[in-house]
C-alpha cells in the first residue's frame, strides 16, 4: 500500500512539473501577435538619422523631422517611424524587402471600410466629419489607399490620416498575385492641414537606390527648404489673395494683409487657383539624377537661389525640386 501511494505521488509530482514548465513555455510565448496570431518579435524602436532608412520618406516629407526610429519585427519585416512638426504628426512604414503581405492583409488596405476603422482608432472618436475622403496612387508603382481630413465636432479638432499599400519590389515567385511589401501611414492634426500637403509622399515613395546621394539631398534640403508660411502654421485663415497678372493665389492669416496691388479673395477661391496652376513633375533622361552626391546638393542649393531671387515661382521650384530627387 505504501509502495502504491508512493508511486502516485511520483507521477503527482511529475504532472505537477510538466504543468509548470508547459506553463511556462505558454508564458515565453506570449507576447504581440500579428492579424494570423502568430506571436511577433519586436527589436526595441532605435534611434536613427535620416539618411539610414530604407525608403525616401524625408525626401517627401514638407515638415520639419523631429525624430526617426526604426524597429524589426521577427527579423523580416522593417518598421520606421518619423514623428515631425514638434510631435504633431507621425509617419510610419512597414516594409519586407524580401517577400509579400498576405493577400488578405493586401485586400484590407483596399478596403475603405477597413481604412474608416483607422481613422476612428487614431482619432479615438465615434463622431468624426469627413471633410475629405480621396483613394490614393502611386505615380508609377502599384498601390492602393486612402487619404481622410476629419473634424471632430467634440473636440473643435481637424486632422489627416492616410494609409497607403505598395508594390515596391519586382516579382519574384509563382504564387504572386500582387500582394504589397510597403504599408505607409501617416497622422497628423493641424487647422489647415488638407491632403495635397503629402501628395509627393504618397505618390513618390520609394527605395533608396544611392545611399550616398541620399544623404546629401536630405543634407542639402536642410538648407533649402522655404520657411512654411504664416497661415499653415495653426493661425486662422482669414482671406485668400490673387495677384491677377502673374495670376498667383495665397493665404494670409489673422491680422495679415495682401500685397499691394493684390485683390482680396476668398481662401477656397485661393486653394481653387493654386490646385490649377500645379502640374504634377514629369521626369525625362535630362533631368534625371546621374551625378554624384555633391552635385544634386549644388542643383537643389542653386534651384533655391533662383526663388530667392524671384526668377523662378514656387510651383516651378517644387516641381523641379521633385524632377531632381526622383530617382533617389
């Protein structure tokens, strides 16, 4: 009888330790999980420059970088994060340089159901107005998003967010069926804050091919970006003005008036000739990028010495700017 009870206490007590270590094997594996359930590894988020990622999204960016990190998840998938205009706004991307999001996950960032559930997750409201709503496309690679301005009527606040799918990388298996690699998506809140603001964002995002050359173009821009003007820094708009010669529209802000000689107009007046006179950069073998690091810093520093001087207007210069940093 002693015998039998001792028995069963070692086989008590070896359950009793298989349970624990299974309790513990559970508990290491708990952690993140991607939308299968498959558990994540996440680096911790590093601080990096500019220059060191993987996509040319400062290039793109017309707002002053606070700071960029990056981080790997399970050693396949790169994540970056560029948080810019003193924390105001963010942009994030995720990219698998060798390999596909699932067809699912692709079809997920087609759907504009599944893009308004965004929108509410940033702003952590129900009750949001959209202002906006345009699908976004890429100037020359396939993709797929959207792009919101919503006010939240609550919290007296107006904000962009955007998400956006890429193909950025050429196919490589039999069972591709246009799956994207890159996710982008950007948030960010300001009074006069309007989707065209990221237009070059969303249509130019792409690889780094010339790492040094993208660090002089981000060195470069660093000096030759113009000051943001004084009603998009969080001011109220009050009027428009239109310079009917040069036929120019701009925004002046509370207490501003307009240059003389300039007729007063309303903002959506403005906004409405200056979407006109924007033509979106064509880019042909002349001005394409082939020299050398310096030399795209002297073309972008002498781009900006012509609209210092007056010579050149700041859609010209913006699309030149574009035409030169394209194949970066």
């Amino acid at each position: 009888m002693l015998e039998m009870r001792g028995r069963q206490m070692v086989r008590c007590g070896t359950l009793l330790v298989l349970g624990l270590m299974l309790v513990a094997v559970s508990a290491c594996l708990d952690g993140p999980r991607d939308s299968a359930g498959r558990v994540m590894t996440l680096s911790e988020w590093k601080t990096v420059e500019p220059h060191e990622l993987r996509l040319n999204t400062p290039l793109l960016l017309h707002h002053e970088i606070s700071e960029v990190k990056t981080q790997i998840r399970g050693n396949s998938v790169y994540h970056s994060k560029i948080i810019f205009d003193n924390g105001r706004g963010y942009v994030t991307t995720q990219m698998i340089p060798i390999g596909l999001y699932s067809l699912r996950a692709t079809n997920k960032l087609r759907s504009e159901e599944y893009f308004k559930s965004g929108v509410k997750e940033f702003i952590k409201k129900d009750e949001v107005v959209y202002e906006e709503l345009m699908e976004l496309s890429h100037q020359s690679k396939k993709s797929s998003g959207f792009c919101a301005i919503v006010t939240v009527p609550s919290q007296g606040r107006r904000c962009l967010y955007a998400r956006s799918g890429y193909k950025m990388n050429v196919a490589r298996y039999d069972n591709d069926e246009g799956q994207f690699d890159t996710v982008l998506i950007v948030g960010y809140c300001d009074p006069n804050v309007r989707c065209g603001d990221f237009s070059d964002l969303f249509s130019g995002l792409d690889v780094v091919k010339d790492r040094v050359a993208f660090r002089a173009a981000i060195q470069a821009l660093k000096a030759t970006r113009p000051a943001k003007p004084a009603a998009a820094v969080g001011h109220t708009e009050k009027s428009g003005c239109h310079d009917v010669g040069k036929n120019v529209a701009y925004v002046i802000a509370e207490g501003e008036t307009c240059l003389d000689g300039d007729v007063t107009i309303s903002t959506a007046e403005a906004r409405k000739i200056q979407a006109a006179r924007f033509k979106p950069a064509s880019v042909d073998s002349k001005t394409a990028v082939t020299g050398s690091g310096d030399d795209i810093e002297n073309r972008l520093l002498a781009l900006r010495k012509l609209l210092d001087k007056g010579l050149i207007q700041p859609e010209e210069y913006h699309e030149k700017r574009k035409a030169i940093l394209k194949n970066l």
